[in-house]
RNA sequence: GCGCCCGUGGCUCAAUGGAUAGAGCGUUUGACUACGGAUCAAAAGGUUGGGGGUUCGAAUCCCUUCGGGCGCGCCA
C-alpha cells in the first residue's frame, strides 16, 4: 500500500466520523501520511488526529482512538500506536509494503505521473533575455529551472507552455545595432553601448555587405541581419543546455497587431486610464502599487510597461488560466504593476503568480566573480557548459530553492565528487544498471522472472532494504508537493536521498548471488528492487533535463 | 526613507506548522583477494542572527530589532 491510498483511506474515515457527529471538516488539505522519524516507528505516520480534533471538539488522543479502530478493518494494515501527543504509527503487512516495487515495474516512465493539476493551464515565461548579447548566468538559472518546472508541471496533468519574450523593440536594440556600426567603423561606442568579442565578430559576420553605404539607409537591414543572428545563438545554447521553449514571442508582433492599443483601450473603458502632463497613465496604485505607471510617454512612445501589460493580455486570451513569471531579483519591482495591470482587467492572484530567483554568484579561485558588462568578464551560458558541463550546470542551479542565492564554485563543479550530488546520483543509477547487466551474465532466467512477476517481496525485511522501499513510495508524493508549491529542487533532493538509500542497500547486502552460490528468492526480490529504483532515478533525473548514463 | 527577498554546524545547502533540525564538503576513525571505492559505516560539530507573541507543537506564522542582497525613471 502506498502513502496516497492509505492517505485516501483515512480521509474516508475521517468524513465518515465527522458526519456521525455532523460536522463538517475543513483544512483537509492539511492531512498528511508522512515517514516517520524513525524506523521502528512504524512504515508511515500520519497528523490526523492532531490537526482535526479541534474541530471534533475533542482531544488528539481521543480522535486517535476512533481513527484507529476503523483503521485496522483495513487488512493491508497490521499494527497502529499511538504516539507522542498523537501521532499514529502505522505499520503494514508485509506483502502490503512491497507493492510499490510492482507498480513501479509495471508503469515504468509513468510512474509519479498524475492529473492533479488536470484543469491548470499555464504560460511558464522565463529567460526572456534582450538578444543584445550572449544569454548570461543570470538567465541561466531560470533555463534550468523553468524548464525543469515545465516538465514537472506537465507530468502532473496540466497544459504547460514553455514561452520566451523576446524583446525586439525598443531602444536597447538601437543601442546594439548602433554599437555593430561603430565597431565596424572604428567609430567611439554609443553611450551604454555594448562591447566585447562577440560584437566584434557580428560586425565582421554583418557589415562587409553593406560597406561604405550610408548609415541611414542600411540601418534597418543591419538592424534585422544582428538580431536575427543573435536571436539564433541564444536559441542554440539553450538547446544546448537542453531547455527549448514552445513558443518565442516577439514583442513587436504587439505592435504591429494593434494589440498594445488594444489593450490600453480597455483598460481605458474600465475607467483606470487618465491623461496627465501629456503622457498617459494607469492607475495601477489602486490597486497596490506604489504609484501609478506610465503607458504612452509624453513624446507620444508607448512605454515597456504598455508593451508588457498588452502582452499578459494576449497570454489571457490565448487561454492561460495562470500566467507564470520567473524574474531575477533585480526585476521584482515590476511584480506590483504587473499584478495591478492584471486586476485592472478584473483578474486575481490565481491568474498571474511570480517566482524571484536570488542572485547566482559566480566563485572562481574562492571569490565571488564580480560580473560587469564594461569588463568583459560576464560568464555565458556557452561558457559555463564549456567548463562544467550540462549535468553539473544543470542540477547545481536546480537543487536550490530559487529563493537562495546560490554560490557555484566553478573549480568545485567540475570535480567529479560530491562537490556536485549529481554524479552521486548518476553514479546511483549507473550502479542498477550495471546489476541489471550482471544478472543477465549470470543467469537469463533472472530477468525472466521480473518480467514475469515472479518474486516475493516479502523476502525484503533487511533495514536499507525496507529503508529503500520507502523512500521508493514517496516519489509520487514528492511531485505532487513540488508541482503545487512550484518548487522543483524538492525533486533533485529526493533523488540524492533515494541514491543514498540504494548506495547503503548496495553495500550492506548483495542483490545478486556470487558465481559459487544459488539463486535464491530473495536475490529475485532484490533485483526488483534494484530495478524499480532505476526506473525512478531515471525518471526523477529526466524531470530535471539531466541524463541517466548506464556507465560513468 | 519606503518595499521585496534572505539569515540554519567551519563551508554550500535541505526541512507541507509536526516527533531527537537533516545531507554533502571539510575534519577524525574504520570497511572489499564477492554485483564498479565516483561507495559504505561511525565520530565530532547547532541556544535555526537577537528578543517577544500565536499554537498541543515554530527554523517555518505574527510583531520588533540587528545584519546582508535587491528594487524604488515618462530606461528597457
């Protein structure tokens, strides 16, 4: 029995109880079947009796009782206690703690899958760096970590969009291209222009066709050649790293559609539009922010702001219940406007939600690299998988919580240990494969039998045996935790806690006989067992974008 | 000044309001002439920045204070 079936049960006898005594439960989303603390505590524990006997007017220990004499006409379940102020302890038959291992086996990369989140729709927009230079560390947290999501996302039942806003409009495309020219020319930088190889090398790669042509008329080709090349080269290395999008949006499709004026029109016959000092604003301080915000500036340009609130538009009208943006810290400002934009067209918190990742500093010689434009020492994407990887690069800005910054030690990743859990996991993975290959050289009849089902579980009562088990039966749980919360490095943890428990069930016993032995039973059992872990490292390691190697 | 985020062993980080706050690195000590030692077993190391409060129960929620990061344009 797993924890979502006995959670389940005891979700049904707890209604039942309260309507005997008519009353109607709430908060039900609080009951949790967790791991116990400690193994002789039982296979799984729940909170039941502590959180709802408030409002059984009763006390813990009293609804604990009644929990309990219903739970034991379960017979899946052997034994119950009582413990400390009301925990309940419980502990399964012995063929019950096992049937992870079976479904597992039979529903192999689908398994951790479900609908919870069956009626979610949802644009997931990260990354959306300017295409006026390489994509650098800065975005690159979000290529992992959205991605990541998106995937977590869509194995939970919801339809997920992957998008990228792709700022081709404004003044900082100017800037770019003026710089190009001015390369080319040997001519000073524009003022906040931009600077550095791979200017150099655009201007090489663009204006030998336009040469000694005015200015003024190659400006527009110039313009479309630098972007669309740009463009290209961010889109290659965030293949490379192994995060493609679904959709890139081009900001000036709002334009040129006539959505911008569109969606200002309505905000403007719902009455949060008004004219002042020739510009025009919105009164996004009704509704939170700090203070009103420009639309249509004074010289007649739509502002950023104008462009962004017409596109959170078209996501709505496109049919996204919730529009999902990943910012860096050093945009949470926007998070105000964006929120009062949404409500002023009579949207709420479900429809427009933010996650802000903290800085990723840069380490490298034991100091934090200090990042500047004007220095030239920005690290790119392309840089960071050139020296440390996909893999490394990948899990290191998953495993954190984006509301840490993170510190990435540049000589520490790109040793192969446990600076970098990703290879204690991969390592994990390699170590089932390379029993699963054994087996065969040992005798074919072994996988024969896990094909068939032919094993008995109940054999598995070692404790990194039963240690692993457990922690097998909680993946589906772990995803539905992290898809709710959006928090995609509760996986990665999962998974070095899951590699830890197969290295110490590795250790500590043989899953397979010595050549001068045997097969016996409990060898099958274990290589179930083995092979039911691969498939869920496998599964949790591709949820992340990180490969499954059968040997390192 | 105002707003948002953060503060957990020496270091990097975990922990749906749950039991004795967990891992890895580093330090110390052990373990294969049997499935890969990129491993395992064990030890030392914590008043979760400080103070108050809510709760049966707080690293987690509230208040306050200290420290750090970021943001406060008719820039994009």
């Amino acid at each position: 029995m797993q924890p979502e079936e006995l959670l389940a049960y005891i979700k049904n006898i707890l209604l039942s109880l309260a309507k005997l005594d008519n009353i109607k439960l709430v908060n039900l989303e609080k009951l949790a079947v967790i791991k116990p603390k400690l193994e002789e505590y039982g296979d799984w524990a729940t909170n039941a009796a502590l959180i709802y006997a408030k409002q059984f007017r009763s006390n813990p220990k009293n609804l604990a009782e009644k929990i309990v004499e219903k739970l034991l006409e379960n017979s899946k379940i052997d034994k119950i206690d009582v413990a400390g102020p009301g925990f309940l302890n419980i502990r399964l038959k012995k063929q019950a703690r096992s049937s992870v291992v079976e479904n597992i086996l039979q529903q192999k990369e689908d398994f951790g899958k479900s609908q919870i989140l069956q009626n979610e729709n949802i644009n997931l927009e990260f990354v959306s760096a300017n295409p006026t230079g390489p994509l650098h560390i800065g975005g690159t947290r979000w290529a992992a970590v959205g991605d990541s999501l998106g995937n977590l996302l869509l194995s939970q039942g919801a339809k997920v969009v992957k998008e990228y806003y792709f700022n081709d409009h404004g003044a900082q495309i100017d800037n770019f291209v003026n710089s190009i020219i001015a390369k080319y020319y040997g001519k000073p930088l524009p003022e906040d222009g931009y600077d550095g190889q791979y200017i150099v090398d655009l201007a090489d790669k663009i204006m030998p066709e336009f040469q000694n042509k005015p200015q003024a008329e190659i400006y527009e080709q110039v313009r479309a050649r630098a972007v669309e090349l740009m463009f290209e080269q961010i889109k290659q290395s965030l293949h490379t790293f192994g995060t493609n999008f679904d959709v890139f949006f081009h900001e000036n499709s709002l334009y040129k559609t006539g959505q911008v004026e569109k969606a200002i029109e309505e905000l403007n016959s719902r009455g949060f539009i008004y004219e002042k000092d020739s510009a025009l604003w919105l009164k996004t301080s009704e509704f939170g922010d700090d203070k009103d915000r420009v639309l249509r500036k004074s010289n007649e340009q739509w502002s950023y702001f104008a462009a962004d609130v017409a596109y959170y538009k078209n996501k709505r009208e496109r049919g996204f219940k919730t529009c999902v943006y990943m910012l860096g810290i050093d945009h949470h400002g926007y998070i105000g406007r964006l929120q009062a934009a949404a409500k002023a067209y009579g949207d709420n918190e479900e429809n427009i939600k933010f996650l802000i990742g903290q800085f990723v500093n840069i380490i490298k010689d034991g100091k934090a690299v200090k990042l500047s434009k004007r220095a030239g020492n920005i690290i790119t994407l392309d840089n960071l998988i050139a020296t440390v990887g996909v893999d490394a690069a990948r899990y290191s800005l998953i495993r954190s919580s984006v509301n840490t910054p993170i510190d990435l030690d540049l000589d520490l990743i790109v040793l192969h240990t446990n600076e970098n859990p990703v290879y204690y996991v991969q390592y994990a993975y390699a170590r089932c494969c390379n029993v699963v290959k054994n087996a065969y050289a040992l005798d074919n009849i072994l996988p024969k039998k896990i094909q068939a089902r032919e094993f008995d579980l109940s054999f598995l009562q070692k404790s990194s045996e039963k240690d692993l088990l457990t922690t097998l039966a909680l993946y589906p749980s772990i995803l539905e935790i992290a898809a709710k919360k959006y928090e995609i490095h509760r996986v990665a943890r999962y998974l070095e806690d899951l590699a830890r428990k197969y290295h110490a069930f590795y250790s500590h016993l043989r899953v397979l006989p010595n050549t001068k032995s045997e097969i016996e039973p409990i060898h099958i059992a274990r290589l179930a067992l083995n092979n039911a872990t691969a498939q869920i490292l496998k599964n949790g390691l591709s949820l992340l974008g990180v490969s499954a190697p059968e040997r390192m």
